[in-house]
C-alpha cells in the first residue's frame, strides 16, 4: 500500500480526481477546515474545491460516459430524463467549457432526487444518498477528525457542500432501536436468573420502510446479550406473549440435562402462549454462544427471535482481554430471510457502525442466524479469526480479510487497529450489498479514527 494510499480514508472517484490541485488548492482547504471543524469552515472549503459537483468540476475531469447499471431499475427511483429540459443543459453548458460540454452529459433535475451531477446516473445520486443517511450528522464532526486533507476529500465524497438535509439528522443507526443490549441477570441463591418476554413487534429494518411485523426477545431483534461465567449455574424464564406456540434453544451449550434443549417434540412440549417456561442449564464450554428459537423457526427465527449468549471462560487467562489486548468489543448477528438482508436485525444505512481508534484492539463475534452462508470481507485490514463455534483455535488461528460463516456458525475475530480509515466491512455476496438504489442489507463500515472520538454527544 502506497503512501497515498493510507492518506485516502475512502476511495475517490475516478471521475472527480484532484491529484492535480495545486498546493495552494489543497493549503486552501486546509485553512477552511482546520482541526476544530466547524459547519461553515466545511462548506467554504467544499465550495473551494468545487466539491458539490457542479457541472464544470465533474466536466473538466470526467473522461467517458458514466457505465450502464445492469441491474432492473428500482421502483423507488425515478431515472433521469432521456432528453434533459434545455433550460438545464443550456446552463450547465454555459458553466462549463464548451468543448468538454458537448461530450458530457448535463446535470438533470429528478423529481425525487433533486439535480442528478453531469455524468451521474439516478443510481449514483440513490447511492449517495445511502451514505449521507447512514452517517448523518456525524459527516462533519467525523470527517475533521481525519484533519484537513481527508477531511476535504471526505466531504466532497458526501457532497457536502449541497447542505443536505441529512447533516442536521441523526445517523440512521440512531433513529431505529438497536438490540444486542446487555441484560444483567438477578442472583437467587447459586444461580444467575435471567427474565425474558417472547413478544410481537413492530420491527424497523431502516428508518424509512415500513415496520416489519416480526418477534423479539424482550421486543427486541435481536434479543438482549445474555451473559456469564463458564460453569455458572444459569435460569432463564421466558414468558411467551406471541399469541402462538415457540421453543427456545441455547446454541452451542453442553446440556447435562438433555430436556433443556429446547426442541419442541424432541426435548419438550411446545410453549404455549401465556405461559412461563425456564431452562435450567450449567453454562458450558465458555465461547460464543446463541439463543433463539427451534419451533417454526424458518418464520420464527427468520422474523427476530435470535440473540446471542456468551460465556466467558473462567480462568481469566483465556479471556480475549487478557489473550489479545481485546479494548472493544461487537456482536454481529447475520439474518437473511424475513427482513432481508440484515446485520443486527438492520440493513444498511441503519446498521450501527464498528468505531474504534487507532490502538484498539477490536473483537467481532460473527453470528449466522439466517439460512445461507456470507463472507465477510473487511476492507483494510485482516481479521485474525480465533475461536469458531465458540471453541479456540489455539495454534490453527489464521488470518482472513473475507471470512464465510455458515449458518448456526460462529467466528471471534479480532482486529488489531493501526491505521485510521473509513473501511467498508460487508457480505461479499454482490446481491446482498448492493442494488439499483446503492448499498442496501449487510453492509457496514469499520470507522478507525486517529484518537479516541466520543461519539455519544452527537448521537442525541
Ligand atoms: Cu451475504
């Protein structure tokens, strides 16, 4: 990887290249960003840079037509004009060199997504769009932390300079509920109890299509974490409100007792609605582990009833902290039938993103509670894969920058943290990730900041 490489925080597009700004340019940008970034300071040297796209940036350096999307097109997006109204072309031609115009095509307007940039398709301003969402307010406040240069580039890569409405909302992760919360037990006598609903939901996959009616445990897709220690003597209660019968098995647990499996009419009557049921099990092997359900589980687990259990191992020598440093740590639980495609029960733009800084050492737990395999590719850097199935690797752990889990399958992975970047980290299934409309389903981003960022103020 070259120098400039590591200074490109995201790929640029090959059609806006400002390789050849002069050092001026680039000290301009500089002086309108400065490290304590401001709003204004942003779009003054967007505009600087000619960072909205306008028409006389993208034709002094665009070479050829934009390609053909061969995907059908969506049904949300409404294609550009074949013949663009002459008011438009007439003005994007007087903006910029004839010469180079009359080779390129001109901005158009489109009725739901506003001026499409001279040699961009519909798809390309559907795509951006998935972005400004995804990082919402975040764009500013996140793009300086990279200092001027990236910042720059960054912002322009937005399009920052349009003021889009989305730089004054919350990043889309944090206008739906996330689940994977945390769920501490209560201790009655030697065992951890923990007390659970099985529920119908109203289940956002993304902010803007309309609520799936799905299931959570505690109303929640996923389910909250549960947690313990290895050889902890562990109660969980589930009172079922579904209206209809479930079961609920813990994936991967070394039952004594084999009735605590879960499996309705192999193990146990189904559980009726209205009904509490606990199991009762000693927590073993330590690893990562899930809970979810093992009754009409193509609709069942397929609608949200998923969620994950970890144990932790009770020496604490094997723990990943003291193992590998660990500093964070994720869940990442795959779904891919009745929500769609869906990381953490979202899809993109409304999946939460990895945030670390540089010397974090990152643990992602990779959990498969759809029904195909997806390899996870991480842009980057390489994942030392260490425990599948919540069993350590020991000396076969190996490294990986695409890592396929099967379903019922799961992978700890850490990430040793070094160089700072915006890394896209998503399903290397094409049909998983992208679409007319850009990046949609298992799609997220591993956002590595030079320091520690503290992100919770800008999330309320
Ligand atoms: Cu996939």
């Amino acid at each position: 990887m070259s120098t400039t490489d590591q200074h490109d925080p995201l790929p640029v597009s090959a059609t806006v290249d400002h390789a050849s700004d002069s050092p001026e340019q680039r000290a301009d940008l500089g002086a309108g960003i400065g490290s304590a970034l401001s709003r204004r300071g942003f779009l003054r040297a967007s505009a600087l840079a000619g960072l909205g796209a306008t028409a006389a940036t993208v034709a002094a350096c665009t070479a050829g037509a934009a390609p053909a999307w061969t995907f059908p097109p969506a049904p949300s997006i409404n294609p550009a004009p074949s013949s663009a109204p002459s008011a438009a072309a007439s003005a994007a031609a007087s903006a910029a060199p004839s010469a180079v115009a009359s080779a390129v095509p001109s901005a158009v307007p489109s009725p739901s997504l506003g001026n499409i940039p001279a040699g961009w398709s519909a798809h390309d301003v559907a795509a951006r769009s998935k972005v400004r969402r995804f990082v919402g307010k975040l764009a500013v406040p996140l793009a300086g932390v990279y200092g001027p240069v990236a910042g720059a580039k960054l912002a322009e890569i937005l399009g920052v300079a349009d003021n889009y409405p989305e730089l004054n909302e919350l990043p889309e992760f944090a206008k739906v509920p996330q689940g994977n919360q945390p769920l501490a037990p209560t201790i009655v006598g030697d065992t951890k109890v923990f007390d659970l609903t099985i529920d119908n939901t109203q289940h956002q996959i993304d902010a803007l299509t309309p609520p799936v009616a799905g299931f959570g445990y505690n109303n929640a897709w996923p389910g909250p974490v549960l947690r313990v220690t290895e050889g902890d003597k562990v109660r969980v209660n589930f009172t079922n409100n579904l209206g209809s019968t479930t079961g609920t098995h813990f994936h991967g647990i070394a039952f004594d007792d084999f009735f605590m499996d879960g499996v309705p009419f192999v193990t146990q009557l189904p559980q009726v609605s209205g009904t509490t049921e606990a199991y009762e099990f000693v927590a073993k092997p330590y690893g990562s582990m899930m809970y979810h359900s093992h009754h009409n589980a193509t609709d069942q687990v397929g609608h949200g009833l998923l969620a994950a259990f970890i144990i932790d191992p009770k020496d604490s020598a094997l723990s990943y902290k003291t193992k590998y440093g660990v500093t964070q740590e994720f869940v990442w639980i795959s779904n891919d039938s009745q929500g769609g495609f869906t990381i953490n029960g979202h899809g993109f733009p409304a999946v939460a993103p990895i945030v670390a800084a540089i010397g974090d050492v990152v643990l992602v737990r990779f959990m498969n509670e759809g029904i195909m395999m997806h390899p996870w590719h991480l842009h980057g850097y390489r994942m030392k894969v260490v425990a599948r199935d919540g069993a350590p690797l020991g000396t076969a752990a190996f490294e990986a920058d695409t890592l396929g889990v099967n379903p019922g399958e799961r992978y700890d992975v850490i990430i040793n943290v070094d160089r700072p970047g915006i890394w896209a980290f998503h399903c290397h299934i094409l049909p998983h990730v992208e679409g007319p409309d850009g990046m949609f389903g298992m799609v997220n981003a591993l956002i590595v900041t030079p320091k520690p960022v503290d992100l919770a103020p800008l999330l309320k």
